[in-house]
C-alpha cells in the first residue's frame, strides 16, 4: 500500500486494506464490471492473511460496491458506496459488561461444520469446523432466564473447550488470555424471528410469541472471526436501547 492511495485510513489492517480498495474503485482503477485481484494476490500485495483480505472483501461487499461469487472472485457492481444509514458501535465496553453481569449455563458441546440456519451467519467461513456451544443465558443471580444463546468458536482455539466447565466470564476473555490475541471489533445484527421451540422450552415462554435475535461477531485485528454467539431472546421482555450522538466534525 503506497502513500499516494489517499483511502488509507488509520485503524486494522483490513480496514485498511478495505479503504484503500474503494479508492481504487472510485478513482476507476477498477473500473465497474471488472474483478478485483484474487485472494492470493492481494495476500500478496499487502503481506497480509487470507483472513484479513475477506474481511476487506466482506466490508466492500457490504457497501454495495462488489459482488462476490464463489469461485469467481469479487466483481466491482458500483463505484460508490450505496446510501443508507450505517450504525458502527462507538465502544465495547458496554457489550463486554454484558458478559461478565450475567451467566452462561453450557448445555452442549459440539464440533463439527454448522447447520444451515447457523451456517449464515458465517459467511464463507460456513462450510468450516467449529466449536458449537449452546446453553441458557441467566441473571447475575443464575435464576432469570434471559435468552437461549448458541455460540460458535474458531477451531483454533478449540483447546478452551475444558474451561467450559468452570467458566465464570466471557468466552471472548478466555480466548484472548489463553491465545495472545485481541477482539478488535464486534458488528452486530438483530432481527425478529419466529422463536423455535428448543428456545421456548428452555425459557418457559409460548411458542406463538416472537423472538428477537441478536447476532454478534467478533473479530481480530487481522479480521479473523474468533467467535459468534446467536442470542435468541423472548420478543415480549426484551428491549434495545442506544445514545446516537450527532457528528460535528469537519462542521464550522
């Protein structure tokens, strides 16, 4: 990445690497209909992991400016973002509080490559192995059940699976003080959903009401997803609430 290509922007790797890929794209290096290098050689270019140029490629995706098809590499559809308004988590520290104010009960756990329903929210990392856990998020107090959650961990930090038993924090913790590494970043997604019913029976609420989702995945500094949890949680005691503050800069 060279110094001229003003859409390097301080911040992770793949971001970086993202931001210098969409100046390509508007200045017309990559002209719309064209396909971006492959993989390997963008690996290459920047001395960076196969892991960090997808999460470039997935954030490039997600602005609308490129396709990605399998086995056909990325191919450039806009030359600017597409509109809309995107919400980017100023902090973490309120999520991490989350974790460690309340308790995750392990009923089960699994390896294996997910199914389908849990396989999306994986991306092209779904066909890969993981460690599969599933088991009721309590209170403090470990009696009021908050939402069933099924988490999903890299395979390379398959080794955590014993602490499970004795487990008193979050997952992310423990693998960031097993391995060395660091969460960087957690995007997160919620949606409405029909409650299934292992999630119902577990939190002793109706199958007819509705549940609401909360996806969370956590990445590195390289843009390798450590973990996912899937948080679903009864829809009629359950509420979202976020300070939006208005942004100022370049204003005046």
């Amino acid at each position: 990445m060279t110094s001229t290509e003003s859409g390097a922007k301080p911040g992770p790797r793949y971001a970086q690497v993202s931001d210098t890929l969409q100046h390509r794209i508007a200045e017309g290096t990559y002209a719309v209909g064209a396909l971006l290098p492959t993989e390997l050689d963008l690996c290459q270019e920047f001395g960076i992991s196969r892991h960090t140029v997808r999460e470039a490629l997935r954030r490039l995706a997600e602005a609308g400016l490129v396709q990605r098809r399998q086995g056909s590499g990325s191919q450039v559809i806009s030359a600017s973002p597409k509109g809309g308004y995107v919400h980017t988590m100023h902090s973490l520290n309120e999520l991490f509080q989350y974790a460690a104010d309340t308790h995750l009960r392990v009923d089960r756990i699994s390896e294996g490559v997910p199914p389908a329903p849990l396989g999306a929210v994986l991306g092209d990392q779904a066909g890969q192995h993981w460690v599969i856990l599933e088991g009721l998020r309590l209170d403090a107090a470990g009696r009021l059940p908050i939402c069933w959650s099924t988490v999903l961990i890299n395979q390379a930090f398959a080794a955590i699976v014993p602490d499970f038993a004795t487990l008193t924090g979050a997952i992310y913790r423990l693998i960031e003080d097993r391995y060395g590494v660091m969460v960087d970043r957690v995007e997160q997604n919620i949606r409405a959903m029909p409650i299934s019913a292992e999630a119902a029976a577990e939190l002793g609420v109706s199958r007819r009401i509705w549940a609401v989702q909360v996806v969370r995945r956590y990445l590195d500094s390289e843009g390798r997803l450590m973990l996912v949890s899937v948080n679903d949680h009864p829809g009629d005691r359950f509420s979202y609430s976020m300070q939006l503050q208005k942004d100022v800069r370049g204003r005046g």
